[in-house]
C-alpha cells in the first residue's frame, strides 16, 4: 500500500498553484536541478580524481583508485539523481514526514508508530557496535552525499521542495550521515518482515467466534505435497520422515486494539507488505545452459513508485586489490552504499523475500498504581521510556509523545488519537512488539561489505553469516560453474507451544523467545543434483527439516519459522519452464520473466466450467471460459472475466463469515486463493453456507451465483461484447510520485506522476503485477521493480531494466525512459567492461582542498 495514498496536501489556491509552478517548471526545463553528468566538477573531500561514466541509460559506472573516493562518489552520485528520494526516504525513517508535508492526521499517526517502535534509537545502536572499516564507509558515502548537496538551496536541488514550499512548509538541508544510511535498513526490514498484523488478524477472527477449525481453513497451512518448497528433502543436511509443521497456541483474549497513531497493523511504509509483494529468483548450472555457465536471474515485487525503487550502478576499482576491493554491478538502494543485488568480477548472487516470522506480540500486564512498570515472573519490572517531540514543517505545534518500552520490546498501542487528541498509555491491553531487527544490533552493512567482495561459495557464506534481517533466499552463481542457495537472518526459536501465530502473554518467560536458529542449521545448498534453484516466497524447505530442527535444538521448541509465504502458483511455473525449456540462454530466461500463465485459474476454472447454469447465455459464456489456456496476456477477454470472477469468488466464499472491521481480510490475497482452492474440494465446508440467508448453501450455490454476478458486473463495466474486452483495460500501472503524487491536484500529479501503462500480469504468474480484489479494478499494487539476467560465461550478455528510470528529477529524459520497455518484459544492456561503455558520458570528479562549510542555504 502506497504510504500516502488518500492524502490531499493543504495546498494554495489551485491557481496560484498552477501559475508558480508553471513558471518553475520553465526554469527547470531550461537550468533548474538537473545534475550535471559531464564535464570536470571540482570537488572537496576526494583524494584523488574520480570518473563517472553513464551508459545510454544513465546508469553510472564509478571508477576510482581507492575505497574511500569509490564509495564518496556513489553517494554524490546517487545524490545527483535522487536527492528528493534520499531526503524523503531519511525523513520517513526517522519518523519525521510530518516536517516535510505539513499537518496532516494520516502522516502524524505514521510517525507516531515509527518512533514508538524506534528504528532511529535502533539504528544508533547498530552504529555504536559497527566495525570502524564498515563505519568508515559509509561516512565516506555521506560525505559524497553532503558534497553534492552542499552549499545549494532546497529550489536548486530537487522541484519538490518549491512545490511543497507552496504550502507554507519550510526546509532544512541537513547533512546526511550514516544514521540515515541505517534507518534505511530498518524500513525495509520491516517491510519485507512481520507477522504483527496477521498475529492481530487471527486473534481478532478467534474473539469474534470463528472456531479453530474454521481458521485454519482461512489460514491454510503450505501445500508441501502439491507445490514446491525451495529445496528438496536430498539437498538438506537436516532432515526428518516426521513431518512436524506448527503447533498451537491457545490465545488470551485480546480485545479491541488499537495501534500507535491509529495505523492499519498490516500497514507497510514504502516497498509494501504481504507475502504477494515477494520476489521470483532462479539459477541453473552449466548443465543446463547453452554456454555450458550458469545463468541466474532475479526480479522483486515491490510497491509502485517513482523514481523506481533501485538504482542501478557499478562500483569499479582501477585495480582491484586489498585497499579497493570493489568491482561490482547491480542495484542498490539510494540511501544505502555499495549493491545489494548483482555480481562481481567471480560471483553473481539474487535475492527473494522469504517470509520468516521475525516478529511476537506480547500481552503486558502493568502495574495499576504505576503504568511505568509491568510484571515479569511475579515481579513488577521499570519501563524505559523515550520522549519523541513530532513536529511540522507548516508549524504547527509540535506533538510530544512519551514512548514506554519493556526488555520484549516498545509498548505499540499506546499513543494513538481520538478526534485528534493524543490518547496516551495505553491501560486496558497493553501490548509490547518483539522484532528481531529492533531486539539485536544488526550488522546487515557490515555484511553488504563481504558480500560485493565475496570471490567464492565460501566468501559468500561468510558474508551471509552477518547478514541478520530481512531475512532473504539468496541464489548464488559463480565463474568455475558451481550454483547455490543459503538462506541467512536471526530466525527467531519459540517455546514448544509457541505457533507465533496470535498474540501470547509477555508476564512470563513462557513464552519468551529460546534464542534464534544457527546459522550453520538454516537451509542451505550447493551444487544440487537437480542443476537448479528457484525461489518465490514459497516455503524454503520440506516439513521434515522443521521436525529435524527443533529436535537438533534439543527437541523442546517449535522451530518452524515462515508462516508468510506465497503458495507457490509462481515457482510451479518456474519449475516447470526451466525443466522444459533447458538449455537455457539469457533468451529463455527473458521468455520466463516476461510469462503470464495462471496455474491458480487453471485449477479454479474447471470447477465452473463443470456446472450447468439457468441461464443459456451463461452456459454460452461458461463453453467460452472453457477456451482459455489461462495466460494474463494483456489482450486476453478471459483474463478480464476471470478476474471479475475472482473478486465474486471469494467475497461469496469467505466475506459474509467474517466481523465486519476485518472484511479487508478478503482480497484476493494467495493466501485467499490457496483458502478457497482447498474449500473447493469440500463442497459441503460450512464457509460456502451464505450466513446471511435461511437455507444452506453448497460450493455450487455459491459458483453458479459468482459467475452470474462475474458476468453481469464486466457487462456493465465493459459492455457484452465479448471480443471487446481486454485484460489491460481495466489493470495498468501508474508510476506514483511520493508525496506529491497523491496531492490530489491533478496538474501536480500529472508533472511527477507517469502512466497510467496498460498491462497483463497478475499476482500468481511469474510477471507479477498484483492487483488487490477489494480494491477494485485499475492501478497494480505492487509490481516487478527491476529485472535482471546475469550469464556467467560472459558479464556483458548480461540485461536488466527498471521500471521507470534512472533520474529522480521530472524533466530529466532518464525519469521515465526505461517505462515503456519494462511494459513490453524488454531490456538494456546490464554493462560490465568500461570498453561496452565506451561512447558514454563521462564525468570527472576532482579533489580540491577548501576549509569552507558546503552548508550556505538552509532555508527554503
């Protein structure tokens, strides 16, 4: 979910609006904040000369002689490009939106959440226990931030700073620093992490009378026997024929909740949540490959947004050696030093969510005479609590929040707002958030380090082991041909009757946390048998490994960690495709990334397609439907009637059994599709049963009313002619601007927003554009932020694409120039040798030596 969606700024009048603006947009046209890509810039703080080259795309190639300027240079050059998402990304980190956009109810309530749950406090402990290397680079990466951002007003560095300016908001360009770099962290782990909300979700189902049996129907476990996991039962050190998969808790009651600032507990912050956001990986050996050298790919699914969520950049040393180990391509995060996703000179490695249950909530009980301190053990424990002040850009008077927080965690349901008012601690049902990425110090930079630098299976493990969260699949390929799989994080090992999955009490250590799994125990792989891996949010092993685990771990724990995962519609086709197609070249591989095949419709059509209708014209559409060979296809008529058949589907099958605050429950989700594939085995499941009518109805009662209202609903959005209809008219992608993307002023949204683009996809097919069914028909809610294809017999053959562009700044040509392209499942050149890149444009950065703060304007 876009962080912002709903919000209309306070803006002036629309047509002061449309005139300033407009004057500021010819200004910027013609020498506003486009960065300077060319030429010779003298620069303070290098120790040597510094070239950035850029390939057609923009994207830049950094060549430097020593550590310090190569990572100096990649912060003022991911500066250059994207300030406004670096400065927008560091404020939504600290908690501080509300100094950027102003007043407004919906940003005030998200950074009263982030500071309760205290990812800055966080952070600043992870930067007191790093290494001084690590530290050391990314104050380099800093000072390259505060050397393009230096000594220039808000107007000269980004267009959103004037328009926002139109609102009476006013700026402070304050230096970056490696707290902002960490903080960066935290938001995505906690994005890409999390059980919180579904813990809340399934407690609250259980409160309103939902029996056991009922929720496990619409929590269904993963279909070890149908689908894939990751690794296979021979690929795995541990395991076990006792298939052991969770136990169960019996959950307090919990009551009505509500969160710090009245946020949405499934809410994400800005790559979006849930296990359909996810991400496909695979990798194939040289067995399997034309070249007779593996080839790996990757493509993650992430929330809409421009500028794209990556940057594509390389970091080369001119020699590689001990004092500059880097030679490395990929994607990084703009906030963030150094790649995430890519290769190296010997090692190319992708990534995927995997879906671990890294988080617990826990009931406190409080001392009534002292809300400061709570029971642990029978004995009354202090709190530690942080005063948090918010304040607004627009000025209006700051809110001061005091933040109780116990050894679990921080108390995340006191703070919220009733008519505006600030409620304060919470006194009914407390309750304290455990999350291993705020429990422990983290040192995920430290282990990017070791991981751009890593030269073999080895080197790559080592770096993993630092790797503590967000826990990742990682597929890893190398130059000798040999493939892998490790997957890396703090996995949190539970009490035996701990399932994690409804909140438990927090006033003993019952249910505390027994440690978290070795990282020598957790999934992991080398050279398969089978010649491949492949990921995509699926579970990471069979049952048998958990059942192996938990007895490794002395047997008295429940060691089953991921509870988040997709039902495996993606990897079956991954499979699939890579089996039938073999040998594999970065042609197949593009084939694979660009397929809109739905095994989920496969296996739901037959059921209607089975039955008779009253109706002779749905019978005819029921023979039609019974046509398709089940591809998202952009042009498909049958993709557009299955999709409005599945919004009726499930709000049928599942809507009218639930309370009415958690009907959002019912979305279409994987989860939803994998809940009603099971139910349709069991025609006679008590959650066909229409609740809200005296007869009882069957799984057929409730298929042949679907259809009719499928059918009735496209008719009337999209007339009856069926030759008319097309799956891309009613889904399409609108690249979305934060904030100013959701100004609700249209001339504004049409200068930053881009799109809307037509396209095919869905969430269970590989090119995954997911759509959400309570939410009607139109824009996607999360798509494929980048793609990319790595050949290990030769890096240049190598593609990748990004869905928007390189620039951050609208009236760059690079902003958007890559949109079409990425529609179309088509690439550029993902440049690996400085000879592939030859004609690009080159800028030299040059030391200077000057004393002078570059700090002259902070003021709007």
């Amino acid at each position: 979910m876009k962080l912002l969606r709903n919000i209309l700024l306070i803006l002036l009048a629309v047509v002061v609006i449309l005139v300033a603006t407009g004057a500021f947009i010819v200004r910027d046209r013609t020498h506003g904040v486009l960065p300077q890509h060319s030429g010779t810039v003298p620069v303070d703080g290098l120790k040597e000369t510094v070239e950035v080259v850029r390939d057609a795309r923009g994207v830049p190639h950094i060549y430097a002689t020593n550590t310090h300027d190569l990572l100096f240079a990649q912060g003022y050059t991911q500066a250059q490009d994207r300030w406004w998402q670096m400065e927008f990304s560091r404020h939504t980190g600290h908690g501080r939106l509300s100094e950027l956009v102003g007043l407004n109810e919906e940003i005030r309530g998200v950074d009263t959440f982030i500071r309760t749950v205290g990812w800055t406090r966080s952070a600043q402990r992870d930067i007191d226990a790093m290494d001084d290397e690590t530290l050391s680079y990314l104050q380099a990466f800093a000072d390259g931030v505060n050397a393009y951002i230096g000594g220039k007003a808000p107007a000269d560095l980004a267009l959103e700073y004037t328009v926002l300016g139109l609102t009476g908001v006013t700026f402070e360009i304050e230096p970056w620093t490696p707290l902002d770099t960490v903080v960066w962290g935290k938001v995505l782990s906690w994005d890409l992490s999390g059980n919180r909300g579904v813990e809340l979700n399934r407690a609250a189902l259980l409160d309103a009378g939902l029996s056991p049996e009922m929720l496990a129907d619409f929590f269904p476990a993963f279909p070890y026997d149908a689908h894939p996991s990751i690794l296979q039962a021979d690929e795995l050190p541990l395991m076990s024929d006792t298939e052991r998969t969770r136990s169960t808790t019996a959950p307090p009651h919990i009551g009505e909740t509500t969160l710090a600032g009245n946020v949405d507990p499934m809410q994400s912050i800005y790559f979006g949540h849930g296990i359909d956001i996810g991400s496909n990986n695979w990798v194939v050996s040289g067995e399997l490959t034309e070249s007779g050298l593996p080839l790996i790919a990757g493509d993650t699914h992430l929330s809409v947004n421009i500028p794209a969520v990556w940057y594509e950049v390389g970091l080369h040393c001119v020699e590689v050696n001990d004092d500059c180990p880097f030679n490395v391509v990929g994607f990084a995060l703009p906030p963030i030093p150094m790649i995430i996703y890519g290769h190296n000179e010997r090692v190319a490695w992708a990534v995927t969510n995997t879906g671990i249950d890294s988080q617990d909530n826990y009931l406190l009980r409080v001392n009534p005479e002292n809300p400061l301190q709570y029971e642990w053990n029978g004995k009354m424990r202090d709190m530690t609590t942080y005063t948090e002040i918010i304040e607004f850009g627009d000025g209006s008077e700051p809110v001061e929040i005091t933040v109780r927080e116990t050894h679990l965690g921080p108390v995340i349901n006191d703070n919220s707002y009733e008519d505006g008012e600030l409620t304060g601690f919470n006194t009914e049902n407390p309750m304290a958030l455990r999350w291993t990425s705020i429990a422990e110090t983290s040192t995920l930079l430290q282990s990017a380090v070791l991981l751009n630098t890593a030269q073999n299976w080895d080197d790559f493990r080592e770096a993993l082991r630092l790797w503590d969260g967000p826990s990742q699949n990682f597929l890893y390929a190398d130059v000798d041909g040999n493939i892998g799989y490790q997957m890396p994080g703090n996995v949190p090992v539970r009490a035996a009757d701990h399932d994690g999955f409804t909140p438990v009490p927090g006033w003993t250590d019952d249910y505390e946390w027994r440690g978290y799994v070795p990282f020598d125990l957790l999934p992991s792989t080398y050279n398969p048998e089978r010649g491949y891996i492949a990921s995509a949010n699926q579970v990471t092993a069979p049952a048998g490994y958990y059942a192996a685990l938990a007895e490794e771990l002395d047997g008295d724990v429940n060691a089953f960690f991921q509870t988040n995962y997709a039902y495996a519609y993606r990897a079956d086709r991954i499979h699939l495709m890579i089996e039938d197609n073999a040998p594999h070249s970065v042609n197949t591989f593009s084939k694979m990334q660009a397929d809109t095949y739905s095994s989920h419709a496969a296996d739901t059509v037959p059921f209607f397609t089975g039955l008779d209708y009253d109706d002779e014209r749905l019978n005819a559409v029921r023979d039609w439907l019974a046509e398709w060979d089940y591809d998202y296809a952009a042009e498909s008529a049958h993709a557009l009637f299955f999709s409005y058949l599945w919004v009726e589907l499930p709000r049928r099958a599942l809507s009218d059994q639930l309370p009415e605050d958690r009907a959002y429950m019912v979305n279409g989700s994987g989860r939803n599709k994998w809940a009603v594939h099971m139910l349709m085995s069991d025609p006679d499941n008590i959650w066909w049963d229409d609740a809200e009518t005296d007869v009882t109805e069957t799984r057929d009662d409730i298929l042949r009313e679907a259809f009719a209202a499928a059918l009735a609903a496209v008719e009337a959005d999209h007339g009856a002619d069926r030759a008319a209809w097309r799956w891309d008219n009613a889904h399409f992608v609108l690249h979305t601007h934060n904030p100013l993307g959701l100004s609700g002023v249209e001339f504004i949204e049409g200068v930053f927003n881009r799109g809307p683009y037509p396209t095919g996809g869905t969430d269970t097919v590989i090119n995954n554009m997911r759509w959400r069914t309570n939410r009607g028909f139109g824009t996607t809610g999360a798509i494929v932020s980048q793609r990319m294809i790595i050949d290990l017999s030769d890096f240049d053959r190598s593609l990748s694409i990004i869905p928007t562009g390189q620039s951050g700044h609208p009236f760059s040509s690079q902003y958007d120039d890559q949109a079409e392209r990425w529609i179309a499942v088509e690439y550029g050149p993902m440049h690996w040798t400085r000879d592939s890149i030859a004609d690009g444009a080159v800028l030299r950065l040059e030391p200077v030596e000057s004393s002078a703060s570059p700090f002259i304007y902070d003021r709007f």
